[in-house]
C-alpha cells in the first residue's frame, strides 16, 4: 500500500461529482483507492494492481491533483511518454512569505505571460500552487520545462529563459537534441 497526504482542499478534487474522477481513476488502473477526505490522506493499494507502472502512474495522478492540477491534466500521467516534476520554492528562498510570493510570480509572469509563453513552447502544463510549481510534460520537453523554470527560480532574466526553450525547442524539432 501507498500512503499519500494531499491539502484537505483538493480531496474534493480528487473524488469528484459523485465520486466520478475516483472511479475513473480507479478503471484505468485496475486498483482500489481509499479516501480519507478529514485527514487528507489517500491509500493506493499497489498490491492489487496488475500492472506495477500503473500504480506508479495513480501516484503521480494523485499528487497532480494535489499540486493544482485538474483531473484532466492531471490523466495525462497515465500516457507511457508523460512525466511529472514538483519544485518546491522553499528550496529556492526559503519559507518567508514575501519571498515566495516574488518567485511565483516570477513564474506566472505579467498577466500569466510567463507561465503560457513556457506551457505553449514546451507543450508542458503548468501549476503554481501553495509553495510548488509542478510540471507535467512529456518526456522531451519535460526537461526543458525544468531547466527554465528552475532558471527563473534561480533569478535569469525572462527574455534569457524565452530564447533557451526557442532554442532547445527547435533543436528537438529538428532531431538535434540528446
């Protein structure tokens, strides 16, 4: 069994209206889900999966969902090809507020230029929430998502990151990358 904590907020999320994201979660997987929507805390039983990835895969499900993902994002984990990555800004700066406060906005940028400018380059989907920024990508971009996000965390300039994921973008569009 895998026992995960997600905010108390997102549990609703995660159910769904009358228990629909749950059960379809539960179908894809073969595998049965216990919700305990008071502590926050969600069961995967793994031992009862056929497949291994698959509960690998309902963990990163539940977890998107629990960083600000919505269901449908977040069912893009179940393609063999996607990946997920969660940063943590307190890594970057710390707990004070203030300061994660300025990172986050770093990342979503004026009028959330920042956060569509990446997602639309990378093909990445993007969520800031709490004290995380998670990415879910596929397997090419997904890096590239993470270096620039972790560029912007790290302070570069945002014209610096734009012409990194152009650049690294056009290298795999043309088979140059790896």
């Amino acid at each position: 069994m895998k026992y995960l904590k997600i905010p108390k907020e997102r549990i609703g999320i995660l159910i769904g209206h009358d228990g629909e994201t749950k059960k379809t979660i539960e179908e894809m997987a073969q595998l049965h889900i216990e919700i305990d929507s008071v502590e926050g805390e969600v069961i995967i039983e793994e031992h009862k999966a056929k497949d291994p990835l698959l509960a690998l895969q309902v963990e990163n499900v539940v977890r998107a969902i629990g960083r600000g993902f919505s269901p449908e994002y977040a069912m893009r984990l179940f393609k063999e090809d996607t990946d997920f990555f969660i940063f943590d800004v307190h890594d970057y700066v710390g707990k004070k507020a203030t300061h994660v406060r300025r990172l986050k906005s770093r990342i979503i940028g004026r009028n959330g230029k920042t956060k569509h400018v990446i997602e639309s380059l990378t093909g990445a989907d993007i969520s800031i929430y709490g004290h995380t920024v998670s990415v879910i990508a596929d397997f090419e971009s997904i890096d590239i998502a993470k270096k620039a996000i972790d560029m912007l965390l790290s302070g570069s300039k945002h014209s610096n990151v734009y012409r990194f994921v152009e650049r690294e973008m056009k290298k795999i569009r043309r088979g140059q990358r790896f």
